[in-house]
C-alpha cells in the first residue's frame, strides 16, 4: 500500500455567491491524495497495475464544467465522483482552494479540506 499525491491542479471554475464571480469565474487549485495499491505496479512497472492517476485528473476536471455557488459543493462533488469512478483507492484527501474570493476586503484564497 502506498500514497499518491495529485497536487497544483489548476482550473477556472463559474463559482461564486456573486454574480460577477459566477461571469468572470474564478480560478482554483486542486490536491488529491489517497491510498492504493502501488507494490503490483512498483514491481512491473505497467500502467496496466497502477490507478491511472491521469483518470483521476479527468473525473475531477469534468467537475469544473458545472457551475456552483460554493467551493464546499465543488469539492464535494470531486470526492465523491472519485470515490465512486475508482472503489479500489482509500483513505482520499481532497483539498480545493479559490482564488481572490468576493469579501470586502483582501483574501488571495479560500479553501476546504475533505476526506472520504
């Protein structure tokens, strides 16, 4: 059993509470991680033996495509759409951060943490 990171996935995404963050849309960045198998594959070096992380990278991209208002929603449904797509993986952490949220002052980012 090892870990695989999946980190700095980048994306503009229509999210946001305000009406110019959901036109203008709003830049996140996406980390995954999780447990799988990795001694098949670290002994046959075959792709055929490991999670194909670059699948894992397509079911959280065609996330992006859905607006939402809140980056809760956004990174739920990544987890989720992974934990159903790949049953053979575990223990996922997904963090998902946004860019220059609506408030009235300065933030660089918001962000979320879930495991499932």
């Amino acid at each position: 059993m090892g870990r695989i990171l999946l980190e700095g996935m980048k994306f503009r995404v229509n999210i946001g509470t305000t009406i110019q963050e959901r036109n203008q849309g709003n830049d996140i960045t996406v980390d995954i991680s999780y447990n799988c198998d990795t001694l098949t594959s670290g002994l046959s070096d075959n792709l055929q033996d490991a999670v194909d992380y670059s699948l894992i990278y397509d079911v959280i991209k065609k996330e992006t495509f859905k607006p939402c208002n809140l980056i809760e929603n956004l990174a739920y449904r990544m987890l989720h759409s992974v934990k159903i797509q790949f049953p053979e993986i575990s223990d996922i952490t997904l963090k998902l951060y946004k860019y220059y949220p609506a408030v009235d002052g300065e933030l660089e980012k918001s962000g979320i943490i879930l495991q499932g």
